[in-house]
C-alpha cells in the first residue's frame, strides 16, 4: 500500500482526488515523466482523457501513453498553429477560452456519466495568448464541471508570470514543484476536503516503464529555493564582521542629514531644505 | 569547422543530420558569431541549403568573418544554396517613406501596432524555404539574434510564438528527421525579458549551447564558458539533463575547447 503522498498523487490513489493537479518544473528538470505517469496511472481508470498540447505533436506523445488504451485520448493540437498564422481557421487557435477547446458539448462527455480527465501542456504556451486573468477563469469553469475527475495542469515555473504561477497555486488541489536536485525531489503542496493542508519534500526516481520507485521524505535538510527568495542582505550581513544594520534612530538621522549637494530652495524668509530626492 | 565544437555536441549525442531545434546563447561578452559561422560552414561542406535570418548583424559581417577563415560565402548566395533574410536592410526599408505596402512588411510592426507583429517575418522566412521543403531537401534555418526583436519593441511573448513557428517550419519531431533550426539569444540574467525568451526557447530546444564570458574578468588564455546542455527527449524518466562544461578560447581560424582550469596559463 502506497504511503508516500506522491505516490497517491501519481498513481491516483489520493481519496478524493486532487481536483485540479499543478505540475511545474524549470529548465534544469523535467517533469514531463511524472506528467505521462499521472496520465498512465488515469488510463487504468474507466475516465477518457482530453489532452491539449502545444509544444509536442500527439504522436510524440502517445508513445510513452499505454498503448491499449491510446483509444481513450483526445488530442487537441495546439502547437501546429496556435494562432491562424497557417490557417485562418486553425483546428486549435489557443486564442480561444478554455473551454470552448476542449468543446465538451461536442463529444458528449460533457454530458455522460463517464468521468473525464483534462490535460493542459504546457500552460505557458497560453498565457502568450489569453488574458491571465481570463486563464483561472477558464480553469476556474473547467474544474467545475460535474464529471470532471481531475484537471492537470503542466508549466514551466521559470517562465510563467509571478501574478499567474500564484494564482494556479492557489486554486490547485494539489500543486507538485519538481527540483533540479540528485536524486529527483519534489515539493508538494496537498490541500484536503477537510481544509487540512500537508507539504512535504520528496524523492523519487522513474524507471523506464515510467513508474514511480525509491520514493522517500527527502533527507536533506535545506530546502532549495530559487534566486529571487533568497534574503541577500541577510547573507551579506552574516558573512562578514560588520555591522550593517542602523537602528530606527540610526536610520531617522540619516535620513536627515543634509548634504552640501542637497538642493535647498528659499520660500520667503524661509530657507526650505529639499532634503532627499 | 570548429572541429572541437562539432566532437562536443556529438559527445552528447546530437548529430546535425537529425535535425532539431539548438539555441545558442550568448551574453555581451561572449559573442555566437564563430559558432554561427560554424554551422554555415557546416551547411557549405556538406551541400545543405542554408537560410540565415539576420537580425544584429549584416549578411557583410559573417562573409568578412567567411573571408578570413577561407570560405566564400557570397558565392553561395550566388549559387542559390545560401539565402539570406536581413533584418537590418528590412528595418530601413520600412522606414523609407516611399514604401506603401506596410502592412504586409515583415518589420510593418515598428509603424503599426499589429496582434502580431512577426506573423509577416515568419510568412517571409516561410516563403523562402518553401522550395526546399517541397523537395523534402534538409536544410538549415539560422535566426540569430531573436532577441534584438526586443529592441524593436516586441514583447517576449511574440518572439516565443514566433520561435515556435519556426519550429514548425523545420518539422521538428523525435519520431522522424527534421531540418536543423539554429536560433541565438542574448541571455542576460540582469535582462528579464531576455531571460525569458532564452528560457521559453530552451525548454522546445534539442540542445542548448550557453557561451558565457567568465564571471571573473578576462583573460588572454581563457575566453569563457561553454555549456552544453540536452534532455533525453525519448527518455523523459530521465528528469534531469546531461550537461557537459568546457572553457574555450577564440583563435583566428579555430575555437578550442578544453576542460575548466586546464588552459594552457594553468597548466
């Protein structure tokens, strides 16, 4: 039985189901394995799975899917011509909502009972075409769906806008940053129905039949953050033996100290000091 | 040409023949200009027609370097097995006020606000490979320097969609041969844009060759850093990449590549 919460993201067994499934990864890893394990893990399962891609075609992807149920994907190619530079009516313009791609209203899963799983690859790809602001609304209407088993959703998180990576963070039910550490970690974020939120930092390792193995809580004890949240003032002050820090007094007379180069304008009888700029 | 630059990019696996998307990136003191010559010598030698998009330097530039190394570039203009599309020329074009056909100049976007600005420069490059892909002949697409386009007002978003295009164009898939698209980028990390096209480019990229100059200043002996990068494409349970680091050093005919800290000052 499956104990790692990795593990029950990715081989499905997380009860409920993450709603809405946030992978990211950068230009130093790939987590396009634990992307085609996921979906691998849902083609067991009775759901039909809606893929829209748009960086690789559909046949290179359908080669790491299982085979005897490749007949349970739709493809949705988005990368062929994303918006009508080839076409004017391109099969796929990602310069349409959401969920008017995945058009559920035409192929009668919308309104069946069999539970459908949608995948988006890469994100980024469409913020270059929508408004962010209409992207979440659009995930917001896709997840929402009644028989909707789980959305995926896969991005580079060194590409996508700040405003945009934080509010997928925010509406995912799961969210599983992969790092560029060896062996392969990730972090999770996993929000339960009962509003209990669990993160963890785990590693992993894909064999060739894309499964997951050696799965355990990460042993290192420093987390690895990116450039833009480390404190470089902290850092600096800790490595060397000088003060560099002012007191709130400190910090008031320096800001009043008047330099011969301020510029000083006189008002009347009053000389009026401009002070900083 | 660069023979040690061809035996490095081998070493890692990539063979030009099979096609594909390779960035090259460089910053301000680390120039892409020998490794573009490079392939275009490459594309010479080996009979390959070759379509080079110049958007920093003139078509002048890259025969005087040609000239210097002993290749005549310009004869193979002549001979149709180089064409060449110059952005500079375009750029003056567009700005001559006798031109009237604006809207459909590859560089009409500086005088109109267009959704997409470089849909014309792509129908452009499109059109001039057209030939060669009719025939099912390989060639090789150079676009360098993509990122300039952001001089000119271009947002990153454009420039990637564009890139991906060119992608298109080249039929770049793992399962059968493509042709060879070459794209350079100046990858500042002071420069947030510049990042992010170079980023955006490299996750859709076969290999990514980072030029950098040394962090610590110059030196006769050592030139910079030479990154080689690639993702298994057809092993994606392999999340991380091989990456093969080398310095080099720029001669008149000859980029040498050597393992850090063994230049000849050191050794």
């Amino acid at each position: 039985m499956s104990k790692t919460n990795l593990e029950k993201i990715f081989v499905c067994e997380e009860t409920p189901t993450p709603r809405i499934l946030l992978l990211t990864d950068t230009n130093e890893v790939n987590g396009r394995g634990l992307l085609y394990t996921v979906i691998n893990s849902h083609l067991r399962s009775p759901a039909n799975i809606h893929y829209l891609h748009t960086s690789l075609r559909a046949q290179d992807i359908r080669r790491f899917l299982k085979e005897e149920s490749s007949g349970k994907i739709e493809f949705y190619d988005g990368a062929s011509d994303p918006c009508g530079w080839v076409s004017d009516q391109p099969e796929v313009s990602l310069q349409q909502p959401l969920q008017e791609i995945f058009r559920l209203g035409h192929n009668g899963d919308g309104s069946g009972k069999r539970k459908i799983v949608m995948v988006v690859d890469r994100l980024e790809d469409i913020t270059h075409h929508q408004d962010s602001l209409h992207l979440i609304r659009s995930l917001h209407l896709l997840a929402a769906g009644d028989n909707v088993e789980q959305l995926i959703l896969y991005c580079g998180r060194d590409v996508m806008p700040e405003s945009v990576l934080s509010a997928l963070c925010h509406i995912s039910s799961a969210v599983v940053h992969v790092l560029p550490s060896s062996p392969c970690s990730c972090q999770l974020i996993l929000k339960k129905p009962s509003r209990k939120i669990i993160k963890a930092h785990e590693e992993f390792s894909l064999n060739e039949n894309l499964h997951l193995q050696d799965i355990q809580q990460s042993k290192s004890k420093e987390v690895p953050c990116s450039d833009e949240n480390l404190d470089s003032v902290a850092i600096l002050a800790s490595q060397t033996t000088f003060n560099l820090t002012l007191t709130d007094d400190q910090r008031i007379a320096k800001n009043n100290l008047l330099l011969p180069h301020t510029r000083v304008q006189s008002h009347g009888d009053t000389l009026l000091h401009t002070g900083m700029g | 040409m660069f023979e040690s630059a061809k035996s490095a990019m081998e070493g890692i696996g990539v063979m030009f023949e099979d096609g594909g998307l390779i960035l090259i990136s460089e910053t301000v003191s680390a120039s892409a200009d020998g490794l573009i010559t490079h392939f275009l010598s490459y594309g010479m030698a080996n009979r390959h027609p070759v379509c080079l998009v110049t958007l920093q330097h003139t078509w002048g530039h890259y025969c005087n370097i040609g000239n210097k190394l002993g290749l005549n570039f310009r004869q193979q203009t002549e001979q149709g097995n180089f064409k060449v599309v110059e952005g500079l020329k375009l750029l003056t074009e567009v700005l001559d006020e006798s031109n009237q056909d604006i809207f459909n100049h590859p560089f009409g976007f500086i005088l109109n606000a267009s959704k997409n600005p470089l849909k014309n420069l792509y129908k452009l490059i499109k059109k001039t490979i057209e030939p060669w892909k009719e025939t099912g002949k390989f060639f090789l697409l150079i676009v360098e320097n993509i990122t300039s386009l952001l001089n000119l007002g271009v947002q990153p978003r454009d420039i990637n969609i564009f890139s991906q295009y060119c992608k298109n164009l080249i039929g770049d898939s793992p399962l059968k041969k493509s042709s060879l698209l070459v794209i350079v980028t100046t990858n500042d990390d002071d420069d947030n844009d510049e990042s992010l096209v170079t980023k955006g480019i490299a996750r859709s990229a076969l290999l990514h060759v980072s030029l950098k100059g040394l962090s610590t200043g110059l030196s006769r002996e050592v030139h910079g850093d030479f990154k080689i990068t690639k993702f298994n494409q057809h092993a994606p349970y392999q999340c991380l990449p091989v990456t093969h680091h080398f310095q080099f050093k720029m001669e008149d005919k000859n980029m040498k590549l050597f393992a850090p800290g063994t230049s000849a000052c050191v050794l």
